[in-house]
C-alpha cells in the first residue's frame, strides 16, 4: 500500500503487514548500512559546507556535489524505513549519484529535486532562515520516537503497522526532506510548516 501525497519526495509503497520478528532482528540486520551511513553522514556536512561555499561564490549549485548529497540522503532514508519495518525487503546497498531514484529499492523511493541552473546567492541564508523549521522538526521528532516506540509493540504483537501511526512517520519524513532542500538550497521558496 502507497502512503503517498502529491509532491511527496519519500514514497512508502509496501504492505502495512510484516512478520512479528522484525521489530527485534531489523536494528541487527541493518547494521553494515548504519556503518557506511555513518561514514557518509560525515562526507554529507563537508559536501554541503563545499555547496555552501559554491552559491556564495558563482551563484550555482555544483551538480556533482549535489548528486552525492542527494544519493547519502537517499541511502539514509532507505536503511532508517528498513530499521523501522517499513519493509520485510533488505535495503541494497545503492550508491546512484543524483536526485533520481532509480528504483533500486521500490519499497522506499526518494525522489529529490534537481539542482536549479542558477541559485540567488541569497539562499546562503537559507540554513539560518530556516530554525523555526529546525524547532517545529525536534518537536515533530519527539513525537515520531513515540510514535516508533508505539508501532515497534503494535508490529510485534499484532503484526502489522497501524495505518496512521505509519503515515505520521511518512509526512514526518516528507517534511524533513522539504526542509534539508531548502537549507541545501535546491529549493528557494520558503518551505510549508508541517506535516
């Protein structure tokens, strides 16, 4: 089942249902991709420092450099929907540079927006701007750790997730992506609030 609205970036496309194990083996089974995320994760701030540094200067978005972002992004998101049970299917181990999904994964797919042609340098201050959205996610945060923790039991007991407890974490997701493409400053319109 598709937990999808227009415009989504992340697309949930499998079934509610999944075997009562997998609460307790998936935060086993995804280690070797927390591994590399982690490796990645730290590669992802210089990149985006690197980005940053690329508006300032010549008004432009490198596309390599934001490939390579929006490919860590893409891998994070797939092994964090794994973690989570959003799927009985392993997450490969996918390294596409780009914003395209390519399909590799089709339970999770993360489609980011292109790079514009030319950026307003004034999106260098898109990363300050947005901290009201940084407040509105933590607390968002919160409440999807519970939300988490309440779906983890529900899965484990009655083998499926709750439809609605899942779409919380969609739109939570959704609105997280909305925001890392604005800080990166793919997108210059300020983005909405919520889920």
């Amino acid at each position: 089942m598709t937990d999808q609205q227009p415009g989504d970036m992340y697309v949930l496309d499998s079934p509610y249902e999944l075997s009562r194990w997998r609460p307790l083996a998936n935060w086993i089974l995804v280690v070797p991709h927390w591994i590399i995320q982690s490796a990645m994760q730290s590669l992802s701030t210089a990149l985006a420092v690197v980005v940053w540094f690329g508006v300032v200067f010549t008004g432009r978005i490198l596309p390599g450099l934001y490939g390579a972002l929006a490919m860590i992004e893409r891998y994070s998101q797939r092994a964090t929907s794994f973690l989570f049970g959003f799927s009985e299917r392993y997450p490969p181990f996918d390294f596409d540079l780009g914003p395209a999904d390519g399909g590799a994964y089709p339970p999770v797919r993360v489609n980011l927006p292109e790079a514009p042609e030319t950026t307003p340098r004034t999106a260098a201050f898109n990363f300050i701007l947005a901290i009201p959205h940084y407040v509105v996610l933590a607390v968002f945060a919160i409440g999807a750790v519970v939300v988490l923790i309440i779906g983890w039991f529900a899965v484990l007991f009655t083998g499926a997730w709750p439809a609605g407890l899942r779409g919380f974490l969609v739109r939570f997701d959704n609105y997280w992506l909305r925001v890392w493409a604005y800080v990166l400053m793919v997108h210059t319109k300020y983005p909405r609030f919520g889920l």
